[in-house]
C-alpha cells in the first residue's frame, strides 16, 4: 500500500463526522484507483521492456511465478496486463515454452475455480488471456487506439479522394434511354 493511501485510511478511521468519512471515502477510492492504474501501466511498461529485449526470460519468469502465487485479485489482474504484452515474445522461445504451458495450466485452474475462487472481472480477464494464447496471440478485434496525425491526415486524404470520384462520376440518369411508349 502506498504511503498516501496509508494516510488516507488512517485519517479514514479517526474521522468524527459523516461527512468528513464520506470525503475520505472517496478520496480514498480514487487513490487507489490511481495506484493500480500506475501499476498496471508498470507491468506493460516491464512487458515492452522485454519485447525489446532490455530484459531477460528469466526476469519475465520470476514476474509471472510472483504474481500467480500472491493470494490477490489485483496480481491476478496485473499478471494478465503482463501477459497480454510479452505472450507472442515468451511463447516465441522454445526453451520458455514448457513454463507457459505451467503457467497457463495454473491460469486455466484458477478461471474455472479449482484452485481458488476470484471475481467475475478477474475470471473473465483469464479467460481472454487464455484465448489470446489460443488464437496465437491475434486479438479478437481490434484495438481502440488513438491515430498519430499521420494517420489522420492520410485518412481525411482518402476521404476527400473518395469524394472527388463521387462528384466526378456523372448520375447514371444522364445516360439512361427511355423506352418508347409501348402503345397501339
């Protein structure tokens, strides 16, 4: 726990007044959140770091065994932050290969509730990870990533591009004969 949140929760408990408990609640709360954010960006941040190969197998290993032995969502949740950036990497070693099918058989157990017993979200977030590793690591769909402006320049481009044909192509109504009249 972080020293702020520390103080936080023990201000929380010598709080008098409902209100200033109220207060402190959600103080509270959104420090915490703030922590596990800055957490689960630690865990991308380590993961890249070994995509890039600044950091060994053996470090990645002693990441993943820490995590699924801790009794707490949270590491379970960050251990699938991990896993989602250096599967394609860590399954690319054959080597490393035997210890992630450990791993996952672990996962596997602990999604289904043989092992131990964890939240919807947490159980859903192992699934995905599993699956990813199913589907060699191709996501069911795309992510939500913003654009760099070079992106955006060359789609507003290809928009305008499209335009242009569009205007540029007479009606089909120009060039249409009408029958004559069928008559007697």
């Amino acid at each position: 726990m972080s020293d702020k949140l520390a103080i936080l929760l023990k201000a929380l408990k010598t709080a008098e007044t409902d209100e200033e408990k109220a207060r402190l609640n959600q103080e509270f709360k959104t420090e915490q959140t703030k922590v596990r954010h800055r957490k689960l960006g630690y865990m991308r941040f380590l993961g890249e770091l070994y995509v890039l190969r600044m950091l060994t197998g053996n470090i990645m290993h002693q990441c993943v065994t820490s995590l699924l032995k801790a009794s707490d969502e949270e590491s379970l949740e960050y251990l699938c932050k991990l896993w989602t950036t250096i599967g394609k990497s860590m399954d690319s070693e054959e080597k490393a290969r035997a210890y992630n099918d450990q791993y996952f058989q672990q996962m596997k157990k602990i999604a289904t509730g043989q092992i131990r017993n964890v939240g919807f979200k947490i159980r859903f977030a192992l699934k995905d990870v599993i699956e990813l590793r199913e589907n060699s690591w191709v996501p069911r769909r795309a992510r939500n990533v913003p654009m760099t402006l070079r992106e955006l320049h060359k789609q507003i481009a290809l928009e305008e591009h499209k335009k242009q044909q569009t205007i540029a192509l007479p009606s089909r109504n120009q060039y249409e004969c009408q029958a004559p009249p069928l008559g007697k």
